[in-house]
C-alpha cells in the first residue's frame, strides 16, 4: 500500500484520530499498520474509504499538502477541500472573534481588510468568522473557511450562500469526511488547523474564556504573529483581545499594524 493510501484509510477508519496521527508524524507506524490491518477486514470499511474518497483530497504525504501545517504538533493526515487549493500557498491571516460579535467587528474589518494582501481564513462560523468571510470576499481577497464538519453540512445553516461562494471563488478545508456532522470537539480541532495555516491570527472580540483565545494560542504555540482588536473596558466581549495585548499582541489600528509583521513572508 502506497503510504498515501494508507494515510487516507488511517485517517477514514480511524475517525480523524490525533493521537493516531501525533504517533504516526513521529514516525511510529507499529501501531498504526496493526490497527489498519484490522480495521481493514470490517465488513463496511471498503464502502466508507470509497464514500470519503468521493471528496477531493491531499495527504501529509502529498507535496500540495502546505508546509506550514506541517510545523503543529498534530497536522491532520488528510484534508478534503473544494476550491482552489493554490491559496495554501500564500501568505494567511487567520481571522477569528465570538459567535455574537459585534457590529465593533465589522466595522473594523470594513477599515482594514482594503489595506491587505493577504489569504483571510477563518472558520465559518456566526459572528466574526462570517464577517470576516464576507467582508473578504467584498474587498476581492481571497478566503479560506476551515471546517469542523464534513461537507455535506453547512453549519450554521444560514451560511449556505456563503459557502457555495467559498467554494467557487475561495477554499473550504476539513479534515472530515463528508458526512462528518458538527460537534463541539470538532469545532476545537478545526482551531488548530486555522492557527497552523496562518501566518498570523487577528482575533477581533472575545470574552476571557472562548474559542478565539484557543485559536490564538494555538497560534502562540507554533511561533505566529497574534494580533488583536482593542476594546473599551465595559464590553465583555473586548475583555479577552484586551487582555492578549496586555500579554504581548500586537495592537491593530490600521491595516499597517499587520503588515508590518508580515511583510518578511514570501
């Protein structure tokens, strides 16, 4: 078996398992061949291989697969995507915020996004993520909406037209099959992948304690740029972006403030 299929059975039978994969990065196959060999002679594994493969996508082991997802502790062993994978290969600002942004994001995305060039990725999800998608597509940059779900959902279920739009003039990644539904684990996971993409995150609101600040220090983790979005001190939901600055990100006025930092990538 060519180690491109054995990555996609792997990944397919095994249910997108990380410590599988963590294990398998680290070049401990044991383990992992045993279990495939197994899983193997299920009555149902041919039909779900055959049912995941129906989606476009690359392997670990695939020289499309973007090197810099390679650098987190866990990368996934496949993605499926729909679009145009070529964006991977650009220079990426991840963008994230609460479910229950504020116009506060929106309007400040509406003052900075004109003065990027950059890939705007994010996760699709209400609130900022569906801002920063939208305002993106509106200023012709280029998106990339990372799931945490297979493609047969779209999640939340207003985002329908936007996630066709993706899929035509952008890129949707998961790294779960198609029939995969959305649960909160999933959502965590995605986190990751938007952090490892990115060469930077700008996280535009959020309370203390939220998924944004997961992303962000995923992103810490694995050497990013972090910006942030300056609050007034009432907002609950600047309490978590103004505490990032006070740790150490980048504040961000204007659009300079990002590409200050980023400018050094190719």
């Amino acid at each position: 078996m060519k180690l491109r299929d054995f990555l996609f059975a792997i990944h397919v039978l095994h249910q997108q398992n990380i410590r599988m994969a963590t294990q398998i990065n680290q070049g401990d196959m044991v383990e992992a061949k045993a279990w495939l060999q197994s899983a193997l002679r299920q009555p149902d594994a041919a039909e779900q291989l055959h049912q995941a493969a129906q989606t476009s996508y690359i392997t670990l082991a695939d020289t499309s697969y973007p090197p810099r997802l390679k650098e987190i502790p866990s990368p996934p062993l496949v993605l499926f995507y729909r679009g145009n994978l070529q964006l991977l290969d650009q220079l990426n600002l991840g963008v994230v915020g609460a479910r229950l942004a504020t116009t506060y994001t929106k309007y400040s995305l509406e003052l900075i996004f004109p003065g990027l060039n950059t890939v705007i990725t994010s996760g699709l999800a209400a609130g900022a993520d569906t801002m920063a998608h939208e305002t993106a597509l509106i200023h012709h940059l280029p998106t990339i909406a990372v799931l945490g779900h297979g493609f047969n959902t779209v999640y939340p279920a207003h985002n329908r037209r936007l996630f066709d739009r993706i899929a035509t003039d952008g890129l949707l990644l998961s790294e779960y099959p198609a029939a995969v539904l959305p649960a909160p684990f999933r959502f965590v996971a995605r986190n990751r992948i938007i952090a490892g993409l990115a060469h930077g995150v700008l996280v535009t609101e959020a309370k203390v304690k939220s998924g944004s600040l997961i992303t962000a220090n995923y992103a810490l983790q694995n050497n990013r740029e972090i910006f942030a979005l300056p609050n007034r001190l009432d907002q609950p939901m600047g309490a978590g972006t103004n505490q990032l600055i006070q740790a150490g990100a980048k504040m961000v006025l204007t659009a300079a403030d990002i590409t200050a930092e980023l400018n050094f990538y190719p």
